[in-house]
C-alpha cells in the first residue's frame, strides 16, 4: 500500500522520537532570598505591633490613673460644694452679711401691679436662732462628793502593810458612817 507523497510526508513528521530530557535547575537563590525577606519581614512586623501594643498599653494605664485622680478630685470638690449648700453655713454668711429672715413677705401681681399681703419690713429681733443653746448636763451626773477623814496612822503588820483587821475603824465620813 503506497500512500501519497504528502501523506509519507505527514507519516515521517508524525513519527515520535524521544527527546532527551534537559535538566534545567532553577535559581535556588532567588528563592531563599524570597523567603528570608518574608520571614524578615513577619519578624518586623510583629515586632511592631507587640510595642505599639505596649505603647498603648503604659497609655491606658496612664490615662486610669488620671481618670482616677480627677475622679478623686471631683468628689472632693463636690464635698465642698455640699459643705457651702449647707443651710446652717448660707444662713450664717447672710447674717454675717446683714441680711434677716422675712417675717410677712409680700407679692406683687404683674399684670395690674397689685401688692398682694401685708409688707413688714425685716428686723434682726426677728432673726431664728442658728446655733443651738449648750446642753446642760443632769443632776445625775453632779453626784454630791464623799469626804473620809483619816485620824491616825493605821496599823500595819509584819510586812509594812497597812492591815483593815487588826484594830477599830478610826476614820470618819461627813455622812457619819
């Protein structure tokens, strides 16, 4: 069987035939370049971000610590503050001022300009009293005193000690006991 001519052509192209094979090494050192510059930079990175972590960290600790010193500041200003509110101390700065409770106030009405009540004018006789009278203490606690009187030198023992049962009672009381 003959084949035509550029069929023997085609056959001849189409045979196979093995091709060596061509060791081409890649470039190891572009490679380990590669991964020295990721994991150097990983490294970097992380380094990074662990002290802008603490930076923030010593921040916050910093700022609660003056969140807790304002903190105590205001409630130190807000005791003084109730301190001054206080009625017992605005009524004596006013006395202290001049100024006396009203007795008999009076309004006016604004529309027609009425006075309303029986104006009295303020006097300081009127004034209450701010600071309480002392307390007197009862007549319980002034217990009328006990004198003893010693007529001689009492007797003592062997020992030195002054002894209560060896000779007669020889002091007195005011009472007569």
């Amino acid at each position: 069987m003959r084949l035509p001519r550029f069929a023997e052509h085609a056959v001849e192209r189409a045979r196979l035939t093995v091709v060596p094979r061509r060791r081409t090494a890649a470039p190891r050192v572009p490679f380990f370049i590669l991964v020295a510059v990721v994991l150097l930079g990983g490294v970097v990175g992380l380094l990074l971000f662990n002290t802008s972590m603490q930076q923030a960290s010593f921040r916050a600790t910093a700022l609660e610590a003056e969140a807790a010193r304002l903190h105590a500041v205001e409630q130190s200003l807000l005791m003084e503050l109730d301190q001054l509110r206080d009625p017992q101390k605005v009524a004596t700065r006013a006395r202290a001022l001049g100024m006396v409770p009203m007795v008999s106030p009076a309004f006016l009405r604004l529309p027609d300009g009425e006075i309303l009540g029986d104006p009295v004018p303020a006097k300081v006789e009127d004034a209450q009293r701010l600071e309480p009278l002392p307390a007197r203490k009862p007549p319980s606690l002034h217990p009328t005193p006990v004198r003893v009187v010693l007529s001689a030198t009492p007797d003592t023992g062997r020992d030195g000690v002054p002894s209560d049962t060896t000779g007669p009672r020889t002091g007195t009381t005011d009472d007569g006991r």
